[in-house]
C-alpha cells in the first residue's frame, strides 16, 4: 500500500536530513568563500540554491500527485518502477560512456590555448545535453 503520510519518526528523519545538509553546505560555501580563489563561494552557494529548489520541487511533485510525475522525476526520487530505474541507469551508462571523451576534449582545447574557465564550462554544459538526451531518448524508446 503506497502513502504519502509520514509519520512522526519520518518526518523529524527527513527534516534532521535537510539541516544537516543545508550546514554542510553554507559550511562549505562559506569556506570557499574566505579561502578560495575568486568567486567560488558565491558560485557554489548559488549553485547548490538552485540544485536544492529543484529537488524540492521534484519531491514535492512526487508526494503530492505521484499520477503527474514524469519518468526522470520517480527515478531520481527513487519512487518509480523497474522501467524508471532501467531508464535511469542506462542513461547514466551512456553519459559514463562519454564522459571521458568529453573531458579529453576539453584537455585538448585547453592545451590549445582556450581559457580554463570557458572549457570546464562548456564540458560541464555538454554532460548535461548527452545526459539529458540519452534520458529522453531511451526513455522513448522503451
């Protein structure tokens, strides 16, 4: 039988989870902050707000109306079927696969002379695309 009622246990676990989470986190911005180079902290700090809204709302779409949730939202949250969790995997699988290409790609342009920072993120935005695209792609096909 599926719920989506936690109980007093649960709901203290999970919000135990997600303070100490959020601590490591501005911990570790914070450090960035004061001893890494530039704006690191800023980034990371803006970076991990993000990646936390986006769970949350996966989360919250996924207990509040499991019927509407897509295929990549049950996978992640780990709620789905063997089909979501296949879909996943193999996706994961193909960006594993390219992921070594892609960095050697971008070794070889920054030993070309391009900037570091432009490099990463663009090896950063092409492992999102291949694997955004092989999640669609097999998850269409099977």
């Amino acid at each position: 039988m599926w719920t989506t009622e936690l109980t007093a246990r649960q709901k203290a676990n999970v919000l135990l989870a997600v303070a100490a989470l959020l601590a490591a986190i501005l911990a570790t911005g914070l450090l960035l902050q004061e001893h890494g180079p530039g704006n690191m902290g800023t980034g990371f700090l803006q970076g991990a707000g993000v990646a936390l809204v986006a769970a949350a709302v996966t989360l919250w779409r996924v207990t509040r109306r499991p019927e509407r949730t897509t295929t990549f939202e049950r996978a992640f949250t780990q709620t789905g079927d063997e089909r979501d969790d296949s879909v996943l995997t193999r996706a994961l699988a193909v960006l594993g696969l390219t992921a070594p290409l892609l960095t050697t790609a971008a070794v070889v342009v920054i030993g070309l002379g391009a900037e570091t920072m432009m490099a990463l993120f663009f090896l950063l935005v092409g492992q999102i695309a291949v694997g955004a695209v092989a999640f669609a792609f097999i998850a269409r096909r099977s």
